[in-house]
C-alpha cells in the first residue's frame, strides 16, 4: 500500500507539461537505451544464465556510456 501511495505522490509533482529535456540528449540516450535493447536480444535468447563474456561486454558498455556522459556533460 506504501508504494502505491509514493508512487501516486511523486507522479502528482511532475508538472503537466512534462519535465523538459534537450533535443539532443533525448536523441542520443534514446539511441544508447535501443542500441542496450538490441545488444540484450543474443543475450536473452542463448539461456536463463549470463555468460562472463556477456556479462563482462555488458559491463564495458556501461562504462563507456557513463564515462560518455561524465565527460561530455560536466
């Protein structure tokens, strides 16, 4: 029941524009999230387990798109 209501709380503060965001951030995280979506695909679909190659170019990607954005954006 908590989470129901925190959830309905924390939607009530966004404003009924929505919460802006740039053009250009939205273009490259959205390309970023589908490039994740799409490299997920052959990992979903060799099993249940997550092989150490997988898991670890998983990994290398996240960081490649944390530092990315670490170093474009402060």
């Amino acid at each position: 029941m908590t989470d129901v209501v925190l959830m309905f709380g924390i939607a009530a503060l966004i404003p009924v524009d929505g919460v802006p965001v740039e053009p250009a951030v939205l273009w490259i995280d959205l390309a970023v999230m589908l490039g994740a979506a799409i490299v997920c695909i052959p990992v979903f679909v060799t099993g249940t387990r997550i092989s150490r190659l997988e898991g670890a170019a998983l990994v290398a990607a996240y960081l490649a798109h944390f530092s990315a954005l670490l170093l474009t954006r402060l």
